[in-house]
C-alpha cells in the first residue's frame, strides 16, 4: 500500500515539471499584468524594505505536513518543511533573515495584502478566485485535493459522503472540493490539526486536504486514519504576493527556476514528499 503511495507521489510530481513547462505562458502573462498595472516605485518597495528590513516576513499555517508542520528540532519548537525549505532560499537570494509568522490559513491573504507579511508561502493553490486579489509566483509543487476519513467509517468513495459531515480548512481548496459534493454537510475549522482531530475522534467522517498531507497525517496514525477515492483536484502550488510586488515576484520566480534546474527542487521533493516519514 505505502508503495502505491510512493509511485503515485512520484507520478504527481514528474507532473510538476510539465505543468511547469505548460504553465510558464500563464505565469508571464500574470507578471507582465502586474507590470501594467503596477506603480513603479511600489515594485521597488518591496524588495527594498525587505532589505531594509534585512529579513523576510513570510505567513504561513504551520499545519500542513509535510508544507509546514511544528517539530521539535534540539528540544526547540521549530516551523520546518518544504515551503519553509523554499522561503529560506527566497530568504537567501534576498540575502536577509528569515522570519516565519504562523496564522491561520484564512488570514495569510488578508496578511499579504496588508503588508503584515511580505508573501505567503502554504501550500497555496493558484486559482481564479485568489488571482483577483493576489499574484502568484510561478508554480513550485503540484498536487491534489484528498478524502481521508477514519478506518471502518464505511466511506470508501465520494459518493459515500452524502449525508455525511467533511471537515475543511475554512478557505482552502479542500473547502471548494467538499462543497461540490452533493448532499454533504460541512464543518468548518481554521486550522488542519482541529479538523483531523474531529475525524479521529469520529466527530465527523472525512476531513479534505492536499494528498501529501492526507498521507502525512494517515501515516502518523496508520491504525486510525486512511486516503479514499480518487484525487479530487489537481493543480499547482504557488507563492503569493502582493500584485504591486512585481519585482519581489521577479526574485520568487528566479529562486524556483533555480531551484528546479540545480536539482536542488528534487531533493527537496524527496526530503520532504518521499523520505519524510512523520513522527509525532
Ligand atoms: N492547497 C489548499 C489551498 O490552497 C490548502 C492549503 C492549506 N495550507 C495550509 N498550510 N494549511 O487552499
């Protein structure tokens, strides 16, 4: 079973190179929009008062395995994972500091958008709806929307959750994917851990997230909790920032694309999606 797991994780990030490829015309179409629309001093700003500032505010919710979860690394509580892997080598390019601030998902946007953090780094995935407020950076991960639900709760496909209740992440793609499902109910929670809480405790019967993280947290309770059905969504993660920022976008897009043809975007991918064995 692990196995399969493993080859189809594979199989989602081998889609990452060519979704990549695909996707390069959206993403400059993106950045020459910001380009227009943007104030040239503005663009500046950023790149500058991070300088200034000489560290990198990044908002994110430590609840995402393996995206961004707390470990404790030396007897210390530490924010670790691959989206932290990335905002350090954006950190590193920028050559400041980096600063981690842990919300909740719903207030990372409204968090950018107020310049509370400079970008927001979550397992964001890029849609429509966000492009209207936020950019994104081009595409860093690939993956899709997972039910999980707890052993012997009879799910074994989406079609068996009407009547039923999913927990979601309020303002998450899995909240999206949970509503298209007919004849379920929802229950809303703002952070993951609350969610998976309620789904061991058999509170409710399915809890939507990214596949890895429906994994990570499936193999942290092997007993307990299981991946059914079919991904529900396939898309790509992304960096977000501040529309104005279109120079700081330039630096995020210069550290993927770096990242991705030094190799060192595949280590990651193996640190943190294929080695990463959970631990709490
Ligand atoms: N990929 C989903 C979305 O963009 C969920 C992200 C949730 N991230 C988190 N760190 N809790 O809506």
């Amino acid at each position: 079973m692990k196995k399969i797991f493993a080859i189809l994780l594979i199989l989602v990030f081998a889609a990452v190179f060519a979704v990549g490829c695909g996707q390069k015309q959206t993403a400059n179409q993106q950045s020459s929009q910001g380009t227009t629309n943007a104030q040239g001093s503005a663009q500046e700003d950023a790149v500058e008062r991070i300088k200034k500032a000489g560290k990198l505010v990044v908002g994110t919710s430590a609840d995402y395995p393996p995206f961004e979860f707390h470990q404790v690394v030396n007897g210390k509580d530490e924010i670790v994972g691959f989206d932290i892997d990335l905002a350090k080598a954006i950190a590193d390019e920028l050559g400041v500091e980096l600063e981690i601030k842990d919300m909740d998902f719903k207030s990372i946007i409204p968090a950018v958008l107020t310049k509370t953090v400079d970008i927001g780094i979550a397992g964001f995935t890029i849609t429509e709806e966000r492009k209207k407020s936020v950019n994104f950076s081009d595409p860093y991960l690939e993956g899709g929307q997972q039910i999980i639900t707890y052993k012997g709760s009879g799910v074994k496909s989406k079609e068996d959750l009407k009547g039923k209740t999913i927990g979601v992440q309020i303002s998450t793609t899995g909240e999206e994917e949970a509503k298209k499902i007919e004849g379920a109910k929802l229950k809303q929670f703002d952070t993951v851990d609350a969610a998976m809480m309620d789904l061991l405790n058999k509170r409710i019967e399915a809890v939507i997230v990214d596949f890895a993280v429906a994994q990570a947290y499936a193999a942290n309770n092997p007993d307990k909790l299981e991946l059914v059905g079919e991904m529900l969504d396939d898309a790509a993660k992304a960096v977000v920032l501040r529309k104005e920022d279109v120079k700081l976008l330039e630096v995020v897009n210069k550290v993927i694309k770096q990242l991705k043809g030094s190799g060192e975007h595949e280590k990651l991918v193996k640190k943190w999606f294929i080695d990463y064995k959970p631990s709490n």
